[in-house]
C-alpha cells in the first residue's frame, strides 16, 4: 500500500482516486502525521502532495523527516517535490515566472517514472501550477525532464528512488499522468495492483465479523447508495444479526418506499422494519416554511422515530454506517477558517453519537464510485447502485414554501415524469442530480376553453464531480417541451413549467 500525505493541494483526493484506479491500496494523511503512526503504516511508497504554501516562507510545511530514512521509495509532486528537494539540501525560489495550466515538459533522460509512457527527445503536455520551482538540487538528484518554467519539471534519485514532479501528474488534463503515477507504485515500489472489488469485499466481510462476533447489528436505511450498500454488506457477513430500520418521512420520491421493502425484504432477504412515519412528519412540517427549520425538523424526528423503533426491535450492540472515505480523511484546511454555513447538511441516518453503540463502518476506506462498484459486485441492482444523490430532508427542501401531502403529490408525479423521459433518453448516468421543484407561484393558462391558475415546476438537472460545484445540464430543447407538456398534461396542479439554468456557484444545487 502506498501512503499519500496531504500539504493542502485542492486535488490531492486525485492521487489517491488514480493510485486506486490502478488496483493499488493508498490512504491519504495530513503532512503532520507522526513518524510512529507512519512506520506502523509500513507503506511501500509515499507520495507528498502539492500544497498551497510556498517553501521559501518561515514556518511553511515540511514532510515528516522519517520518510528519507525509511528505505522507501518517495515521490513529491509540486510542493512534495519542493519541500523534499530543500529538506534534503536543494534549494527553492520564489520567480516572477509562475505557470498556470498547460505546459510542456522536454523528455531529458531515461526515468523509471517514464517506462513506457515518454520517450527521451518527446515533448509532452502537463499540468503545472506554481509560483515556486526548484533551483538546485539535493545530492544524488538528477534532471530528467525541464519545461520552460521549471528547469527541474521532473528530477531522480535513482540510488534512493526518490522522485520529483513540479507538475501534476493525477489530472487529467497531464494525458499520461495516471501512467507515470503507475510507473511509481508499481514500477518502482513494486506495488502488485491486486486491490479490487472482489478482494475488499472478502476482507470487508473477515473485518465486520470480527469486530461484531455475535452481537446485533443496526443499520438505517435511507434507500441510497450508500447505507444501501453497507447494508447488504453487513448482511453477508453477518445475515439475520442485522436489522435494518427504514423511516419513511412521507417526502420520498414516488414509489421509493415500495421499492426499498422489495429489493432489500424480498430480494436480499434483509430483516428490514418499515416504518410509515409521514403522518408525524407532515403534521409536524405544517405551517414550516424557513428551510433550515425543516431540515431541523426533520432530523429530530428522525431520530426519535428511529430510536422508538430500534427499542422496539430489542436494541442492539452496534450501529451501522454509510460514511465513506471524503468524511474520514482529516483535510488540511489551505485557510485554516471555518468555512460559512449555507446550508446544515442534515443528513438522514445521520445519529446522535449519545445513542451508545459501537460504529460499525464498512464503506469509510472507499470513495462513492468505488462504493459503486462494490455495489454491482454484490449484485445489487443498478437502479439502486447507480442513482442520483438525494437529500436526507427529501422534497421537503424543493417545496419552497409549506410541506403539504397534496404538494408532495404534485411533486412526485412531476419528478416521475421528468426522470422516466431521462431515463428514456439514455442521460440517466450522464447527469449528477436531476429533480423538480415545486414553486409556490401560482400562474394563469390556458387549457381547452378554460383558464387555469395553478403552480409552476421547475426543472434541475447537473453535472458535477463531488457536488461542490456544478454545471448547467444542456438538454436539448426538444426534450424539454416534451417533459413540460407531458407534467403540465398528466399533473393537475402544475400549469407551467421552467428549466432552472443556474450552475453552482452562485447557485446551489438544492432550491433550499
Ligand atoms: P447544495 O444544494 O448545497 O447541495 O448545492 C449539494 C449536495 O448536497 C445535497 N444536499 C443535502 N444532502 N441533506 C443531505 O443529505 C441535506 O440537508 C442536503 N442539502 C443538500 C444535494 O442534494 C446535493 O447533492
């Protein structure tokens, strides 16, 4: 396994997702992590990350000094490559020549990092981002490659198999980057690139039967990817020693609740409690209109329905959890300030840490498309495994305004719509999140010989990595008019329909 320390960089979760991507195990630690915890680790490589701090600055970061004596191979990219270069007696300057975005490297000398991917006398195009380069190398370094900017774009220490890189390797706009990423984990340090699916899912098993033994097991059920997942792999582990408890808030999308029962009851043969809920949550919703509130509401009784109904089931000595791997990785905030909140994030199945019961967490070494794989590798239908993200809160945060039983109606008929025309276009997986919104705008029109006065739908749909921005979908015109006829024909209670053309930021995703 290879160990990535982080400086910062905003693209370090990349690293890791190509080290991954090329079936070799890696995690990703702050650069402060202390040399036992890193010795422990025993990794076979470690890669340091870029950083946005600059070198030449009192107090900047530095990679653990252990590291150059452990025997292993390093590779430092960016400021992993300055920080290493000046900690081992190199030197690093500030110029006025900084580079942004595409460059291109001259290929120098042979290197174990270009094994089969660039060819000496080759001129190929990078990624580069920095202010700083290095100037003078350590001993035992030598160039390999140079750009324009960074005479020292790619420099070797063959005897001690440490590696430096200015620019970045795990983007995509570096064409070949993910092969010189492969040529070190498992050229040089030798990395065999056996960690798939089908292995993590066997230890996954051997790990969640040793920590839970005989003890019971509760998980809550959202119906995404996530706890949908966790829990058909806790059950294959551990069968009938797990409970699932299924809240249904009354503000999920058309025939989700159905659906839950029939594939994680009938199909998987999963002990799973559904408890219909909406009449609490909707009486309690009455009258909320601020979106904060409901997402506080809704969490509240959440909990409350959730505890009564694992009371119910006799307790048990463990609590399921979907957290992945982005919730567990202990960033390096690059402005150390708590960021604002826009929104409370209020996730379903998101507990209270006083319900006293061990964690179980089987999904929190893996990012979400590897949890989709491990899904399908589970056999788990694609329905389920490959959906769009959805909000804990549900419809309650796209009925801007008050949550009613009728509106949840008139919402989910619409969203039906919208996503089967989607679906029938063959852009289901193309898009991030695509929903409608309810507005409590009512507007005049027209149907036969009447005049109708009724409530406008709006539609969203997005394209994004990780949800933290995001870009306009660009359907065609053509499949627009089409939904819109279709929801203002089939839904009583819409009369008009909009397409929200807004990307994130300055919009978010989520109406509320
Ligand atoms: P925004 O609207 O903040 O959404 O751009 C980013 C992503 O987060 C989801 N979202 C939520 N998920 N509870 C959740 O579990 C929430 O309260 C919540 N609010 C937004 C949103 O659907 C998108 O995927």
């Amino acid at each position: 396994r290879i160990l990535i320390l982080d400086f910062g960089s905003q693209v370090t979760q990349l690293i890791a997702r190509r080290v991954r991507e090329s079936g070799v195990y890696c995690e990703v630690w702050p650069f402060t992590a202390d040399a036992a915890r890193i010795q422990a680790f025993a990794p076979r490589g470690v890669i340091l990350s870029g950083g946005p701090a600059s070198v030449t600055e009192a107090g900047s970061p530095r990679a653990p000094e252990v590291l150059f004596g452990m025997g292993v191979p390093l590779l430092g990219i960016c400021y992993g490559q300055q920080t290493m270069c000046h900690q081992l007696g190199g030197s690093v300057e500030s110029s006025d020549h900084q580079e942004y975005g595409r460059a291109y490297v001259d290929v120098r000398h042979p290197c174990a990092l270009f094994e089969g991917v660039w060819a000496v006398g080759a001129r190929e195009q990078v990624w580069m981002s920095h202010g700083d380069h290095v100037t003078a190398l350590p001993d035992g370094f030598r160039i390999v490659a140079t750009s324009e900017g960074a005479p020292f774009a790619v420099v070797a220490d063959d005897a001690r198999h440490f590696y430096g890189i200015q620019f970045h390797p795990e983007v995509v706009h570096t064409p070949h980057g993910a092969q010189l990423l492969r040529n070190f984990t498992h050229g040089v340090c030798g990395c065999e690139g056996d960690w798939t699916m089908a292995a993590f899912r066997a230890e996954a098993i051997e790990r969640i039967r040793a920590q839970v033994g005989s003890g019971r097991v509760i998980c809550g059920l959202s119906g995404g990817v996530d706890s949908s997942v966790a829990a058909v792999l806790i059950h294959e582990a551990i069968g009938d020693q797990l409970t699932c408890i299924y809240v249904d808030h009354g503000v999920m999308r058309g025939g989700e609740s159905e659906q839950v029962v029939a594939t994680f009851r009938d199909r998987f043969n999963i002990k799973l409690v559904h408890r219909d809920a909406s009449e609490l949550f909707l009486g309690q919703l009455a009258g909320v209109t601020d979106p904060e509130l409901k997402r506080k509401t809704i969490g509240r009784l959440f909990i409350e329905v959730f505890e009564e109904e694992q009371a119910k089931c006799g307790g048990a000595d463990f609590l399921a959890q979907g957290t992945l791997y982005p919730d567990v990785i202990e960033s390096v905030s690059a402005t150390g300030g708590p960021s604002v909140t826009i929104k409370s994030h209020h996730n379903v199945g998101g507990l209270p840490e006083n319900m006293r019961m061990q964690l179980v967490e089987p999904l929190r070494d893996l990012f979400k498309d590897e949890v989709r794989a491990l899904g399908r590798e589970l056999g788990m239908p694609e329905e389920i495994v490959g959906r769009h993200p959805f909000p804990g809160p549900g419809l309650a945060i796209r009925i801007p305004g008050e949550v009613t039983r009728e509106r949840v109606q008139i919402l989910q008929k619409a969203d039906a719509i919208y996503l089967e025309e989607i679906r029938s276009a063959g852009l289901y997986d193309a898009i991030w999140q695509a929903f409608a919104v309810l507005l409590p705008v009512k507007t005049v029109g027209v149907m036969g010989d009447g005049r109708t006065y009724e409530s406008v739908c709006a539609l969203r749909a997005v394209t994004s990595t990780d949800g933290m921005t995001a870009d306009v979908y660009p359907f065609t015109m053509e499949f627009l008019t089409r939904v819109a006829g279709r929801i203002v024909n089939e839904v009583r209670g819409i009369n008009r329909v909009t397409y929200d053309i807004t990307s994130k930021p300055p919009g978010t995703i989520e109406w509320e």
